[in-house]
C-alpha cells in the first residue's frame, strides 16, 4: 500500500515562510507527476504547484514568485518553500502523487493534508 505523509504545517503570520514534505513510501515502482493542492472551507480543492519527475514545475497564478517545488526521488521527498504568506493562502494543503505500482498500472495517491494558517 503506497502512503503520502505530509508534515510542516502550522501557524505563521502575513509575510512570513513556511516548508512543507512530503513522503512516499510503500511498494511502487516510480513516482510520476507529483503536487500540492490546498483546500479552505469556501473553495474546492485547488492546484497550487505540480511537478513532473524531471522536476518540471508549474505554479497557480496566485503563487507564482513566493512558492517553490521541489523533489528527491531518491529520498521520495516532494517538498514546498512557501515564503511572504498572505491570509489567502491559509488552508489544508494535501500532497498528491501518480505512482506506477506495477506493469500498466497508475494509481493516485493522497496524503491526509497539514493545516497551513496565515494570521494577519
């Protein structure tokens, strides 16, 4: 059973940074596009950054210039530098991976999320 942990989350006030990780483990063959998304209680789950193996990265508009991706597929890391954090983007930030588990066979995967709060 593959399993995505995230960690890093907390409380942190307007401007200030945050890291988050996130750990792959379980049986797989490789890890494929991997992402962080975040959800508050008004919105929908959203894409806020996603990488491809090569470390290809795209980023949400409102993000651009204050998140960075990244990730170590040796380590199995997938990792986001959050700095000059607004109010906006406080919510539950989720990691999510496309895994080959096997011949022909992609699964995606969710972590349970960390709780990222911005206070004014």
């Amino acid at each position: 059973q593959v399993q995505l942990v995230e960690s890093g989350g907390g409380s942190v006030q307007v401007g200030g940074s945050l890291r988050l990780s996130c750990a792959a483990s379980g049986r797989m063959i490789t890890i494929g596009d991997m992402g962080w998304y975040r959800q508050t209680p008004g919105k929908q789950r959203e894409v806020v950054a996603t990488t491809t193996r090569d470390g290809d990265a795209n980023y949400a508009d409102s993000v651009k210039g204050r998140f960075t991706v990244s990730r170590d597929n040796r380590k199995r890391i997938l990792t986001l530098e959050m700095s000059n954090l607004d109010s906006a983007d406080t919510g539950v930030y989720y990691c999510h991976a496309k895994i080959w588990i096997g011949l022909g066979n992609e699964v995606d995967s969710w972590g349970q999320g960390t709780q990222v709060t911005v206070s004014s």
